[in-house]
C-alpha cells in the first residue's frame, strides 16, 4: 500500500465518520428550546388562580377566562370561538407539537427546513407569551446534494434562515386571590 492510498482512505474513514456522526446529531428529536426552564418557572409561581387573556389571527380573536389551577373554570370572553385554555395547556400544546422536516427546499436537496410550534417565554413566571412556528433551513448532511455543493462550490450551502411566526399571544394574565 502506498503512502498516498494510506491517506485517502484514512481521510475516507474520517469523512464517513463525520457523516456517520452528523446523521445521527441531526436525527434526534429536537428539543423544545426553554420549555423544561420555563415549566418550571410557571409551576413555582405564587398564584393558582388567575385571569387569562390570549388572541389568535394576529389580535382579531380574543379570549378571556378565568383559570384556577390547570383548568378553566369560567369563559369570560369567547367572540371567535377558541378553544378553553390555560396556561398548562399552552405549556402541553408545545410540548406535543410534533417537528416536521421538509428534506428538500434549496439547491436540490442541500438544504432542508425545520417546521416546530415553539413559545417564546415569561421571564418572571416561565408562561408563554407567544406561541408560533418557527422555520429553520439548515444544512441536510444526510443528502447526497449537500456533499456535491461542498465539493462544487468549495464552501457550505447558504441554508440559514429562521423564521418565527406568532400564532398565539398570551396579552396577559392577572393574579385573582384565592
């Protein structure tokens, strides 16, 4: 074996190690970014009563309720419709979304997109005060394409871009004695 055959399957083996290793960082589930933190901020919070108020459509539709604990105990405004929530149950919504990957959306298959439901979080009580989902196009190492740019171009694929997009404001929420 030559010394130039020694270093092209050495480098070989690294590169498939790498793709190896990528797949399978990139095949995890995603993690929810703050909801573990902020579940627990809302579970220490000193009040278990509480008026909530949150709008869907961009403010058109406006719900207000009254919660005690986990659950909703009274409607006190519904003009759209919306389902009945408390804050537990926006903290759940996004904890069961599920995350989708679009495997081809840029320079063949070199890119892929993200879709989750993510909140953007209270930093005093940890609630939601947005729920929206949220695109990210990144690198798809798992494709052929993304390989052949890098080998084309001599450089990674522009696939970076992140999007939120709300979906559901929490307006407020007011402590009510017990």
């Amino acid at each position: 074996m030559t010394r130039r055959t020694y270093i092209l399957g050495v480098a070989a083996a690294l590169l498939a190690g790498l793709l190896v290793a990528a797949t399978l960082a990139l095949s995890l589930p995603a993690q929810k970014p703050g909801l573990s933190a902020a579940r627990s901020r809302w579970a220490a919070r000193p009040f278990a009563r509480y008026r909530l108020v949150v709008a869907q459509d961009h403010n058109r539709c406006r719900h207000e309720s009254e919660v005690r604990g986990a659950r909703v105990a009274r409607v006190l405004s519904n003009p759209c419709g919306l389902p009945d929530r408390s804050i537990d149950d926006l903290l759940a919504l996004i904890d069961a979304a599920p995350t989708v990957v679009y495997p081809c959306v840029a320079h063949g298959c070199a890119c892929e997109t993200v879709v989750g439901l993510e909140g953007i979080y209270s930093e005093q009580f940890g609630y939601p005060r947005a729920l929206g989902r949220r695109w990210v196009v990144r690198a798809n190492w798992r494709h052929p394409d993304f390989w052949r740019y890098l080998r084309d171009e001599l450089a990674l694929p522009p696939c970076r871009k992140d999007t939120f997009i709300t979906t559901i404001d929490v307006l407020a929420i007011t402590a009510l004695p017990d």
